[in-house]
C-alpha cells in the first residue's frame, strides 16, 4: 500500500494535471494563421507571429495554428478569434467569405489589399484591417535626403498599381523641398519610353511596387539603363540592391510577423483591429559597387539607424 502512494499518487496527480491543464488550453482563444503559400519568406513571418503571442501572459496566450490556403475549407477546430491571412490570396479568401472573427492580412502591398477590399465589396476596419508589406513614401523620401542631400529631383514611373500614390508622394515631396518627376506607363506600353525621360530629368529613381513595371523581365533592363544613366535607384526590395539599385528599404518577413503578432495581442487584449499600417520596423541595403560608381560612400547600418532616430523624433 505505501509503495502504491508513493509511485501511484504522484503518477495520478500528474495524469489530473494533465486533464486540468488540456481543458484550459480547450478554453483558449485560438489565432488562425492562414498562408497564402508555404515558402520561407511565410514560415519565417508566421514564427514570428508565434513568438510575439508566446509573450502573453499564460492565461491570455492564444493556440496559435497555421494553415495553408488550401487547407482552410476543412479547418475542424475552434472558431478563432482571430485570423491572420499572409499574402494576397489567404486575405482575398477570407474577404469574400466574411469569417466569424477579425481577419489581419499582411504580407501584402497596399495596392493588392485596396484589390482584395474592392473585389470583395468590403471597406477595412474592425473586421478587416492590413499590416502594409511597402514602406511609408516619407520613410523613403527621407533616406533619399540622408544618402544624397543634393538630390532635388525625384523620378517615379507609375503603373496601375502605383498611381493611386501620386497625390501622396507629391505632398510627401513638397513637404521635404523636392521635385516629383513622374510619368505615366500605361498597361501594355514599353516601360523605356517613360524610363528615358525619367533618367534624362531626374537626380534618383525612386522604384515603387508595381508588378506591371518592376519585375523579372523588365528589371535588369532598367537598372542596366540607370546605371549607365549615372541616376540611382531606390528600390523596395533588398534583392534589388544586389542586382544593381543603389539602395533599397524593406521590412524583413520576421519584422512584419513580429508587427502582425503586436497587432494580435492587442486584438486578443480587447482592442478593435485599427486601420491599416505600414511597417514600423525595416532595413536599408547599399550596393556598395554602384556607390562606389557614383563617388558614395554610403553604410547601410548608419543609414538604417539615423532613418530610425529621424522617425523617432526628439
């Protein structure tokens, strides 16, 4: 009998536990993370996601659980408090069929998230809301002025994509003394009419998101050309850069996962999803050559950290 408690009752108190512990956890919001596709660059932002609610409280922490797009119509578990939808294709899903919890989408330009609220009738607010994959047009803007404080003259080709932007780049621009330079490129019309004109008028080419104007085929032909031009290109992806930008801003997969789980601590805490928002957190990439071409001397960490100081303020 005494050898039954010692080993039986600890074994038993560990089995309740266990039972205890498995029904609180039943009890526990439950944040769905939805992916539009299964590449490194989503994994990376949904750990990160992960990481941020970890940090709640044991009571508040949520069951975080990840699905592929093509797994959500035979999702069995809990209703969630919340989804998060990474990429285009998870938040136009969730968008069209109105889910029963908040849906966060990120991972996304602006420009797609505007695609996805129109195709799906919807406005955003509190039950559909966006973490911007692009940066700020004054971030950007401002990083012009810190790595080249001549420059007064700011080229931008618009696309379908990108034109909705040209009143706030304009006032962006105003606001720090520069000039926008800008010409129109209509679907279906050669980028280098326009890129000619840019190069020709222009102290920096300022690259903004646009799928019909900077891709695969079209982007080595224009950094070849405006770097034979002697223009620099600010560009919005650190794979840019290495190809031949001068630089680039950007916010890492882990940097938009870390901002989407604050996002979601605060929606599990009580607080109303919020209106959409860029990154708060990013990174600057120099092409050392091309600085080199042009007689810079510029360092990416310093870049990076005066940027950060300047947006924090006094």
């Amino acid at each position: 009998m005494s050898a039954l408690l010692r080993h039986g009752l600890p074994l038993l108190l560990l089995l309740l536990l266990t039972v205890l512990t498995g029904g609180a956890r039943a009890n526990w919001p439950v944040v769905l993370i939805v992916s539009s596709e299964r590449s490194p660059a989503y994994l990376e932002a949904a750990e990160a996601v992960t990481s941020e609610l970890a940090k709640l409280s044991v009571d508040a922490r949520p069951q975080v659980t990840q699905l592929a797009v093509s797994e959500l119509p035979a999702y069995p578990g809990s209703t969630p408090r919340l989804y998060i939808a990474l990429g285009v294709e998870a938040c136009g899903q969730l968008s069209r069929t109105p889910a029963p919890a908040p849906v966060l989408c990120a991972l996304l330009p602006r420009a797609a998230f505007e695609r996805v609220l129109s195709d799906a009738g919807r406005r955003a607010g509190a039950s559909l809301s966006a973490l911007y994959l692009n940066q700020p047009l004054g971030r950007q803007l401002d990083l012009v002025q810190l790595a080249l404080p001549k420059a007064r003259r700011v080229g931008v080709l618009w696309g379908p994509d990108s034109q909705a932007s040209e009143g706030l780049l304009e006032s962006a621009a105003q606001a720090r003394g520069l000039r926008v330079v800008g010409v129109s490129v209509k679907p279906g019309e050669p980028v280098f009419n326009g890129l000619k004109k840019i190069l020709d008028e222009s102290d920096l080419l300022l690259a903004l998101a646009d799928p019909q104007l900077y891709n695969s085929s079209s982007i080595q032909n224009i950094l070849l050309t405006s770097f034979r031009a002697q223009v620099p290109m600010l560009a919005f992806s650190p794979a840019y850069a290495r190809a031949g930008a001068l630089m680039a801003v950007y916010s890492t997969p882990a940097q938009i996962g870390q901002q989407a789980g604050l996002i979601a601590r605060g929606v599990l805490q009580g607080q109303p999803l919020g209106v959409p928002q860029y990154p708060l957190q990013f990174e600057v990439s120099v092409n050392e050559h091309v600085a080199r071409s042009l007689g810079l001397k510029l360092d990416a960490g310093n870049l990076a950290e005066r940027l950060r100081r300047q947006e924090r303020g006094p």
